[in-house]
C-alpha cells in the first residue's frame, strides 16, 4: 500500500472534466473557448480541485464535436489559438492546476490533410495510414463491422474503388496503428503537447486501436435488445475482433514509454468492458495506463448500495499492488448524474462516495449545480448519436452550458446571443452565483468535501475497509492511514437508518446536508434519508 506522502498529482488529485464549448464564452458566439477556461480558473481552484481535463479542442469540423481533428497540433479558431492554449497552461499552473488533455488516436477527422492524401490515390505514400479494403465479392463492404453511431463501420470511395473503416462517423476514418509510421506520426503529437506543458493525456477509445489484423466479421450479439433502431448494426454484434486485441498492449507500453521521457505525465484511458480486460491496461509491469478510466459505478448501476459495494470491492481485488484506483461518475457521453441516481438526495450522498473511495475522483462540470440532464427539441438535436440513432440517444442533454449566474444566459454568453444549447429551464436559481450564497447547497457540499479530502491523509492514500452487517441499503466503510481514520456511512435509501459500528468513538467531520458537523459519534450513528456522512477518528 502506498502512503500518502508518496503519492503522485494524479493519484491526491481529483480531475475535473471541461468540455470547452460548454463552459465559457469570452467571442459572444454562444460557443465556449479557451479564454473562458482563463477566466473561470479562480473559480476552479478555490472549488478544489487539481487538475482539469479539457475535451477536443483541436481544428475541427465538428461533426463529433471535435473528436473528428483535422489537426493535432493546433487549436481550433472558435476555441483561440496556441497562444490561448499557453496562456492557459501558465494560468492553470500558476494556481497549482494541472491540464489534461483529450488525444483522439483511434480515428483522425476526414479533413485531416493525412486522409486526404490517404484518400487521393491506391498508391499515395498515405495510402495504408487509415484502413482501406477492397468490397466483398458481392460489392458490399468488407466485413460485418457496425458503426457506433448506426449504420455500417464502412464507407465506399468511389473514386478509388475501395472501403475506409470508421467505427463512428463516416468523417472520422480510423488510423491504421499497424503501421509504424502512423505509431511514429502520433507520438510526436503527445510530444508537442508535452514540450508545451501539458500534464497528462485523456485517450480516447484506446481500446478499440488495433483491430483483427485479417478483418473477420463479428458474431451476432445474443444479448442484443429486441428493439434496436434499424441502423444499429453495431449492437447486434458481439465486439470480438475490433475491440480489446491483445495487441493492443505492446502500443500502450509504446505509448507509455513517450510520456515517461517526460517528468510525472500521466496517462489516462477510455476504457469499457469486463473487469478482466479493463485491469490488463494498467500492464503487465504497472507500464501501460496509470488510469483506465473505470466507468463501473456508472454504466448500468442503479441507485443500489449492496451493487455498488460489490462494484467496488471487485475491482478493489482484480488490482495488483501497482494499480492505482479511480472513479467516473459522469461524463459528456452520459446521463447526467443527478437524473441517473433520482434527484439531488442521492446525488450528494453520490459526491460523497466518489470523493472518499480510495483511487482518484473525475468530475463532471456542472455537478456541483445538480445539474440534470436538460430536454433538448428534438429539431435541436446536434449529437451524431441522437441525430442516427434516435432522440432518446442523444448526448446533447449532458453536454448544456455551464450556469455562472442568474443574468440572462446563465452568464455563459452574452443575454443576446443563443447558446449552442439550451440552459436548464430553472437557470436563474441554479448557478454558480446562487449555490455560493447558500450555506447547504450541493456546490458547498463539493467544496467541503474537495477540501476535507485534501486535508485528510486517510482519504489521499490510505487504505479502504469495508464494514459488512449494516443495513442493506447502507454502504459504509473505512479508510485509513496510520493515525489518520475516517469512516464513511452512506445511506442510500430516502427513509432514515441507524448505523451500528461496534467500538466506533468519533466526531462527525460532514454530512451531506452540512448540519452535523462535530456531533459525537460513539458505536452508532442515526442518518437521515439519502444522507452520508464522515466520521472522523483519532488524529483524521
Ligand atoms: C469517445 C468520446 C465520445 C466520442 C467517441 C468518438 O467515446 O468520449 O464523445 O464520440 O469517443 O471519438
């Protein structure tokens, strides 16, 4: 176990997802940038947290909202310039923030100057950069492959007679890591990023970055709901040969090797799948990602203490000793927090969780604000998802801007410019401005928690101890390191539980309702519905 003291930034620090269109217009274009990142990091480094992972920003076309890049060393012009990008990292450092940012190395944008030149002719050098097959006999597509966001993962190109693949847009051509010289091109782009300080890199889908070498086709998912939109190729098969190859890891210690010939960058994936797959890219040797982003306790968990217990204590025993924990709970492609768990109640006692389990917390912006998953009009949908695969799908919902204040516009952008989304509908109560005056609010909650975290050894590094026998709809636990000990009681349920610790002598350091702090706490301790609170023991 490693003591708090030898901890590295991103193992104390808690991460804090921006996605730049959403979060600050400084251009009165209703589009977040760069320079609205500035503006609002005073607010971020009094809010607590460490380090600041920013989504695409790159030159882009937008068709997936910037994971299609159409150039990986540079800035798209609605977000600034490189200057904004270094004027960034220096104010970001200077208050002891870290910048993360996203790398999309899976697909590039079909306006990336590599795909077209891949794209002109058979025999351009480029031409094996992205993954070209000739059609089937019948004049079909290569293979069976769907794409993520409906329809097949093939494009034809006429004017060369042969498929491209991409497993997401038909703009977003998939980069063929097979080839050495796409491997040598991508790692100078983490190198330009990192001469220009950048702290560590989010990387998209790395799972899915090697596929089946002969391209076979997918066998029929079993599993599959009934009740797919037509266009859902992609869930109808079971993903064997273009996710989670083997050989993807000889890449990822490549990839890791890059980043370590600079000091403490840190590496951080997008990963899904089963347990036994997600451990394998931490490496061998602790020599691949420091963080596969661990999505459990989000994709698929209801509200459900004894679920997320065992989510947690699964995942707490498949980690070797070098594997360093971590914690998603929300993010751009999902269902806001808030709406997913059922209400404020269970959101709080949600921030309690995700910032008292040992391993490092990501947040996401505006869940400080409870903010909910916001109805789009179906004629307002942008997201290629919602757009192909139906209304319901869509990812605009947890992607509205952020809500600073109660002017017209949430303060997000000028009163008269439209935002790129639509604002909660109760903005002019639930902002930044508001929640900092009211002593309880859920951004008070974070705060307290952010700080309570950074202050308490137990909850950097120490170890994590769950306590069985309590109520069924508790989950309460330990984390401890040396003196320092705290226990945590989360009730999940809206009615009230007694807790019952034998031998517990404490004081309650918080509770999610930001009433009880200092109450005694000896053997037992009352909570209220949906409340979490943290005991503090000894020298915590
Ligand atoms: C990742 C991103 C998502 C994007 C997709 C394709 O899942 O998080 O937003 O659409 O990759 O790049």
């Amino acid at each position: 176990m490693q003591r708090t003291k030898q901890l590295h930034w991103w193992q104390r620090g808690v991460v804090y997802q921006i996605y730049p269109r959403s979060f600050q217009d400084t251009t009165g274009n209703g589009v977040g940038d760069l320079q609205g990142v500035i503006d609002r990091l005073d607010y971020l480094a009094d809010f607590g947290v460490d380090a600041l992972w920013l989504s695409p920003f790159y030159p882009s076309p937008m068709i997936d909202f910037g994971y299609d890049v159409a150039d990986y060393c540079d800035v798209d012009p609605l977000f600034g310039d490189l200057a904004a990008f270094d004027r960034l990292v220096a104010a970001a450092h200077a208050r002891s923030l870290k910048i993360i940012i996203d790398w999309v190395p899976n697909h590039s944008s079909d306006q990336h100057r590599w795909f077209l030149e891949s794209r002109s002719r058979r025999d351009n050098p480029k031409r094996d950069w992205y993954i070209w097959r000739d059609p089937a006999p019948d004049g079909g597509p290569p293979n069976n492959w769907g794409s993520f966001f409906g329809g097949p993962a093939w494009t034809f190109d006429e004017a060369t007679g042969q498929y491209y693949l991409h497993q997401f847009c038909p703009e977003q051509p998939e980069l063929n890591w097979r080839n050495p010289d796409v491997r040598a091109a991508m790692y100078d782009t983490l190198r330009f990023w990192m001469e220009r300080g950048v702290d560590g890199f989010r990387m998209d889908v790395i799972g899915l970055l090697l596929k089946d070498e002969e391209l076979r086709d997918n066998p029929p998912n079993p599993d599959a709901p009934p009740d797919l939109p037509e266009n859902d190729l992609f869930s109808r098969l079971h993903q064997v040969h273009n996710m989670f190859l083997d050989e993807n890891h000889a890449v990822m210690r490549e990839i890791r090797a890059v980043l370590d010939e600079y000091p403490d960058r840190c590496a951080i994936g997008e990963l899904w799948g089963p347990l036994e797959e997600w451990v394998r890219y931490y490496g061998p040797q602790g020599d691949e990602l420091h963080l596969p982003f661990n999505f459990r306790l989000m994709d698929g968990m209801a509200w459900n203490a004894p679920q997320m217990r065992a989510s947690v204590d699964a995942m707490e025993a498949a980690l070797p000793d070098f594997a360093w924990p971590n914690y998603v709970l929300g993010n751009h492609d999902r269902m806001r927090l808030v709406t997913r768990f059922g209400g404020e109640g269970p959101a709080r006692v949600a921030a309690m969780l995700l910032l008292t389990l040992r391993g490092t917390p990501t947040l996401y912006y505006a869940d400080e604000l409870a903010l909910p998953d916001v109805p789009i009009p179906p004629e307002k949908i942008q997201d290629p998802q919602g757009v192909n695969l139906g209304p319901e799908r869509t990812r605009d919902v947890c992607r509205t801007p952020m809500q600073w204040d109660a002017a017209p516009n949430a303060g997000f952008c000028p009163p008269d410019v439209e935002p790129w989304l639509p604002l909660s509908a109760d903005y002019e109560t639930r902002n930044v401005a508001v929640f900092a005056e009211q002593p309880a609010s859920i951004l008070n909650l974070y705060r307290r928690l952010l700080a309570y975290r950074r202050a308490t050894p137990a909850l950097l590094g120490g170890s994590y101890t769950p306590v069985d026998g309590g109520p069924d709809d508790c989950y309460i636990y330990w984390r401890e390191d040396g003196d320092s000990r705290c226990l945590i009681a989360l009730n999940f349920s809206a009615e009230p539980r007694a807790v019952t610790v034998p031998g517990l002598k404490g004081q309650l350091a918080l509770s999610t309702h930001l009433d009880r702090e200092g109450e005694a706490a000896e053997g037992e301790i009352e909570l209220r519905g949906n409340e979490g609170v943290i005991v503090a023991v000894g020298a915590a």
